[in-house]
C-alpha cells in the first residue's frame, strides 16, 4: 500500500488493522485503534455486511477507495475478520445510521437466544461473503469457512452471490497475500453507472 496508494485515498477495515494500516501507507484510514466514533465503526460495520448496492452507498459517502481484509484462520477464526462479523452486526445495528440492520438477518441463534457460530440469510449476501471467497483457492476456502468447496451443507457458493452477479465488476482484487491471508479490494467507481447505488 505504501507504494501503490495515493494520499487522497481512503481505506476501510475494521477498527481493529487501522493502526496497522496507517503505519505502512500514506492512505486515509476510516477507523482505527482510537476511533471513538461508534457511528463511524457501526457504519464501517453495516458497510461490510449489507448487499453490493447498499453497501456502496456507504462507501460512497466516505468515499473509500480500497476495502482490507483479514482471512488468516486460527483458534475459532478469532483472529479472523470471518470471526469478527458478529460485532461487524451487533455495532451497525446499534450504531450505524446510514442504513438500519438486524442481527437477525445475519446470525443464528438457538432456540435460547444464544449466539451458536453460524450466519443466515442476508449474510452469504454481503459484500463481506463476497469479498472474502470471491478470490480464494479451493484450499483456502476450506481453512477459513471450514467447509469444503462441493460439501452438500456448504454456504453460498464462493464469490458474488447470483443475485448480485452485476458487482462482480465494481470490485478489483489489488493484492491477495501468500496463503490467502489478506485481500485488498479497489472500488471500481469509474466503472459503476448512475442508478446503481442504493439512494
């Protein structure tokens, strides 16, 4: 990023990299490690976790120019931003004002009430889900969702779901690191016509 971003462009992750991020580039980072602007992270949060259309409204209004991910894997994804999707939901939802979420759209709970490790719904319809396997190998996909890529009880299929197949081309992988580890994704603004953000 210190060698292939300009000052005027804006990158967006969880709160959790932005001193990371900061630290190796001369890019604007939306959220960091200091950020108590909880509106700003919930929006960040509702931004990943809403369909294509919705969430580049968001992206249009701060506008940011590269998307960052985590993939790494390791004790229940923890340290994941696959792990991280929950607070992605729960701080949009209480924060964001952009546009509104449910937690229930997103994550599946048993019959208590009790959070259970699983997503439904709209989630295997965000641009997160898109973003995070659009681009990974088959091994890949297997170490970070835990599924393998024709198992019968898989989530969506890898990459863009169907319904949103049109925003595979508003988004350019920039650099996927060895192993799948971190993906960084430019918004193709010059490529996305009139009328297709969300008003």
């Amino acid at each position: 990023m210190d060698y292939n971003t300009d000052s005027s462009d804006v990158v967006a992750s969880w709160w959790d990299y932005g001193y990371w991020i900061s630290g190796n580039s001369n890019t604007t980072i939306l959220v960091d490690n200091a950020t108590i602007n909880s509106t700003k992270i919930g929006n960040i949060g509702c931004m990943l976790v809403l369909n294509p259309r919705e969430s580049l409204k968001i992206a249009k209004l701060y506008d940011v120019t590269y998307i960052v991910l985590l993939v790494s894997d390791g004790w229940y994804q923890l340290d994941s931003d696959l792990g991280k999707v929950p607070w992605f939901v729960r701080i949009g939802e209480s924060s964001g004002n952009i546009i509104q979420i449910d937690e229930d759209d997103y994550l599946e709970y048993d019959s208590r009430r009790q959070y259970i490790t699983g997503y439904v719904d709209k989630f295997y319809e965000s641009v997160f889900w898109s973003l995070f396997t659009a681009e990974a190998s088959e091994d890949a996909y297997t170490r970070i969702t835990g599924y393998g890529p024709i198992a019968d009880n898989a989530p969506a299929a890898k990459g863009f779901h169907q319904d949103y197949t049109e925003y595979a081309d508003y988004y350019e992988l920039a650099y996927k690191s060895q192993y799948d580890w971190v993906y960084i994704w430019r918004i193709k603004w010059e490529e996305i016509p009139p009328g297709a953000i969300a008003p």
